[in-house]
C-alpha cells in the first residue's frame, strides 16, 4: 500500500521535473548570446542597478568590449567587490562604481552632477536598476511611491540629466530595461502615478505599472531625440534566475516563482543578451523608440504603452513629480 502511494508520489514528481526541465530548455532557446564582437573601445557605459543580477552580465560583457564602465549602484560595498571579480574575469582596469540611488531624485542629481564633471563621455546608457514591487505602500523622501520612483521616476530625471552629455557623444544609445509584466496593466491613471488613491496599492500592479512606464517613456524620449544621433529602445529580459524574486516579501513572487525560476528562466548572463543587443550591435544602430525581447524587436508591447498621446502626458506628468528645472531640460 505504502509502497504504492510513494511510487506513484515518486512518479507525479519525475514527471513534474521533466516537465519544468524541458520548459525551460525550450524556453531558453533564444538568443542566449550575441554574435556580435562590436568594441566598445574609447567607449564609456553608465549602467544603473549593476551589482546583481542581469546588470552584473551586461556590466561584465562591457568591460569584456573594452568600454569604461560606470556601475550606478546603492550599495557601494557590494558593487565594489562586483566591480573587482568583473576586472578579474575580464582583465579590465575600467570598471568604477559610483553611488545612486534611482528612488531618490537627491541622489540621482548629485550622481548626474559627478558623472557630468568627471565623464569627457557618454555612449550608452542603460536603465536597469529595479525592485519587484514593494509589499507595502511606502512613500520616498520626495513623498513618490518607492516601486515607482526607483523603476520609473529617477530613471526619468536620470535620463534627462545626462541627455546632454549623449547628445555630444553621438552616436549614442539609451537601454530603458522594462518587462512583459506591463501588460497586466489595463489602464494608467495620471492622475495617480503616485498610487496614493485610496485602497489601490498592489505591489504587482505598482511593478507592472512601473514597467509600462518604463516604456513609454522610452518612446516619447525616442521621438523627442529623432534624428539627434541619440536611440532610445526598451526591452524585456525574459524570465531570468535573479535575486529579484528573493528580495520581494511578497510570498508568490518570493517562494513559488523563486523556487521555479532557476529551472524555468534564464541565467542572468542570458538575460543580459538583449541589454547587450540594443547597447553594441551594428544592426540595432539606428533602431530608435522600439520594445524588443529575445534580440528582435517585439510586436508583444500593448496598446496601452504604444499610445503616444499617453506617453506624453506621462512626461508630462514626470516632470512635474521630479520637479525638473528649465536648465534641466536638454532635449
Ligand atoms: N528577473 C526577471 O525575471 C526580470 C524580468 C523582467 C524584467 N526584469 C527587470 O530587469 C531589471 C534587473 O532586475 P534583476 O532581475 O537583475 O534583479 P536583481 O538581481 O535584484 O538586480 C537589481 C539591481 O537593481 C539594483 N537596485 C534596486 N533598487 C535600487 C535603487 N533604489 N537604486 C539603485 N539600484 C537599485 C539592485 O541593487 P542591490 O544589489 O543593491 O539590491 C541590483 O543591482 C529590473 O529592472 C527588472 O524589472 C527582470
Ligand atoms: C569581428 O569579427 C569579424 C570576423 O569574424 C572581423 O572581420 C572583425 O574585424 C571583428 N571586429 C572586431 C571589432 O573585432
Ligand atoms: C582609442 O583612443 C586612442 C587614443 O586617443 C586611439 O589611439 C585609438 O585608436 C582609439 N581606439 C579606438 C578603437 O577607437
Ligand atoms: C504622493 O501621495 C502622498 C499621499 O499618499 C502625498 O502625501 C504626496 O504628497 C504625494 N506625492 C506627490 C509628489 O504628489
Ligand atoms: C511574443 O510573445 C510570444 C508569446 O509569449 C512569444 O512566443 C514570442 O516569441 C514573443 N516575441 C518575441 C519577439 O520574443
């Protein structure tokens, strides 16, 4: 009877196994890495969020080109010891870390401010740094919800105050890292960008909504920049094995999908091959204001974030939460 139970128990989870396994080798199939040998010599590369995950690869594949990689981190100590197995692993002595914190618009100003001093150059910037939703509604000392002022609004004023910089640098290139996430959003209230309508705080909604913002802002600041010698693209990782599960309190996205994703998703160095793409590839040079995934542009990005007269209200509305000043505007 026993023996019965445990064997048909011992078989449900085989087949499960199996099942995971060949999903996720199936699912990883594509693109798990660019063709291109592109240099990135002479270049420098400022990417946020580089001490883990899928920032760490990209960051690692830049110094492997030859750029001068500008890691934006908030915690110093990590990225330094990242900073420093990246140099060991690519025999570069470009790698540097400089502080930001993308849910603090002070800190984003005074790391534009460094990076505007001490940088001659800009070629590509990538928008990467991100949090899965916080569980609770918590409010930022600039009174912004924190999910949506990490992934959105401090990369917005981050863009804008650098965009001089790659405009000099020309050809240049912006990364804005989103995710199919957005399309569980339905609709985008302006009005509450800052998720302070009463009873609507969900950390996967603010994440999602964070993430359709992520690209139409990357659209509008593509049509705003067309024919500058500046392209804005934003992307989709894929589902990539990251510490991002396991630093959400929320417990689906921290036990279930933790505990799958390793089988299920992709490595990190995986999912940094679309960031890679859109940062050094040829073909990708004068690609501007569209969503890829997989290493090709992508016809997945909804309605909802393709909607220009959206996106502009969206920045709009950006501007005025930032408070972005006049000598601030470079567009
Ligand atoms: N993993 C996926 O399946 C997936 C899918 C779609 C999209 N994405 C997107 O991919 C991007 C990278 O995520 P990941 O999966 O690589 O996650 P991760 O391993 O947790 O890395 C996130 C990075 O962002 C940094 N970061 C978080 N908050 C920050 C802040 N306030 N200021 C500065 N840096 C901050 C983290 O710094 P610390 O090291 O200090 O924590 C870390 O370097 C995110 O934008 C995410 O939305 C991921
Ligand atoms: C890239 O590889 C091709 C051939 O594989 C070679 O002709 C070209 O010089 C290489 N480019 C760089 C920048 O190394
Ligand atoms: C990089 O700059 C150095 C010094 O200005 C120059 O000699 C070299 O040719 C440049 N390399 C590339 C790949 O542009
Ligand atoms: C965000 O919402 C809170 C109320 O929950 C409010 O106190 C704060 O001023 C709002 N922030 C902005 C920038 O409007
Ligand atoms: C768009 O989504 C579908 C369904 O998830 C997927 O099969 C397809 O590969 C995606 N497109 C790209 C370019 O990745």
């Amino acid at each position: 009877m026993w023996e019965t139970v445990i064997s048909v128990v011992a078989f449900v989870v085989f087949a499960i196994t199996v099942i995971i396994t060949a999903f996720g080798l199936v699912y990883r199939r594509r693109c798990l890495q660019v063709t291109t040998n592109a240099s990135l010599k002479n270049k420098t590369v400022v990417i946020t969020g580089a001490s883990a995950g899928i920032g760490k690869e990209a960051a690692r594949d830049f110094a492997r080109r030859g750029a001068r990689v500008i890691m934006a981190c908030r915690n110093l100590q990590k990225a330094s010891k990242i900073a420093n197995d990246i140099e060991a692993s690519t025999g570069s002595k470009s790698v540097v870390v400089r502080e930001l914190d993308t849910s603090s618009l002070d800190s984003v100003r005074k790391f534009a401010s460094r990076i505007l001093a001490e940088e001659h150059r800009l070629d590509v910037l990538v928008l990467n740094a991100g949090i899965g939703g916080s569980s609770e509604r918590v409010l930022t000392s600039d009174n912004l919800e924190l999910t949506m002022a990490t992934n959105h609004f401090g990369h917005f004023l981050l863009a804008n105050l650098l965009l001089g910089l790659l405009k000099e640098s020309r050809p240049s290139r912006v990364v804005v890292v989103s995710s199919m996430m957005h399309s569980h959003l339905k609709t985008l209230d302006i009005e509450n960008l800052n998720l302070s309508k009463s009873g609507s705080y969900w950390s996967l909604q603010a994440y999602c909504q964070s993430k359709a913002c992520n690209i139409l802002f990357a659209r509008y600041l593509a049509a705003l920049l067309k024919d500058s010698g500046v392209v804005v693209n934003s992307m989709c990782p894929g589902m990539v094995s990251t510490e991002i599960f396991m630093k959400s309190r929320n417990f689906i996205s921290r036990y279930i999908y933790g505990s799958l994703v390793p089988f299920l998703g992709k490595t990190a160095e995986q999912g940094a091959q679309t960031i890679i793409h859109l940062a050094v590839s040829e073909e990708t040079a004068s690609i501007t204001g569209e969503f890829f995934e997989n290493c090709q542009v992508s016809d997945n990005a909804t309605n909802l974030v393709l909607d220009d007269g959206l996106a502009k209200k969206l920045w709009e509305a950006s501007e005025a939460l930032v408070g972005l000043q006049p000598e601030e505007q470079h567009y």
